[in-house]
C-alpha cells in the first residue's frame, strides 16, 4: 500500500474505533498493512482492487486462550 493509503486507514481507524489504533506499513508486502492498539498487533488491512473496485478488508484472529 502507499504511504497516502496508510495514513487514510490510520485516520479511519482511530476514528471508528479507538486513537490509540495505528496502521503500519508491512515489510516486503505491498498489498497490506498491519494494525496496532498501542504495541499490541491487532491483525492485517489487506488491499482488494478487484474489478476496478477498491476496498479494504481488515482480518483480525482471536485465538481461544485469549477469551
């Protein structure tokens, strides 16, 4: 994702959802971002440019020790 991506996610996040929330460029992949409460990692933006039609899907695991 571009650096202009990143930093229209980041807003939308802290907005929806906490301040707190940042989005990260990801090392080597260009196609997605990582999203962070403060320094824990939440889970993964991931671009979809499909048929012209841009969007953003955000995929977060919960594992059941965390519950």
């Amino acid at each position: 994702m571009k650096p202009d991506e990143i930093k229209k996610l980041d807003g939308y996040f802290k907005r929806m959802f906490n301040p707190q929330m940042v989005v990260k460029a990801r090392p080597r992949k260009d196609d997605s971002a990582e999203v962070y409460l403060g320094e824990e990692f939440l889970g993964v933006v991931y671009l979809d440019d499909e048929d012209g039609d841009r969007s953003y899907n955000f995929s977060m695991a919960i594992l059941d020790v965390d519950l």
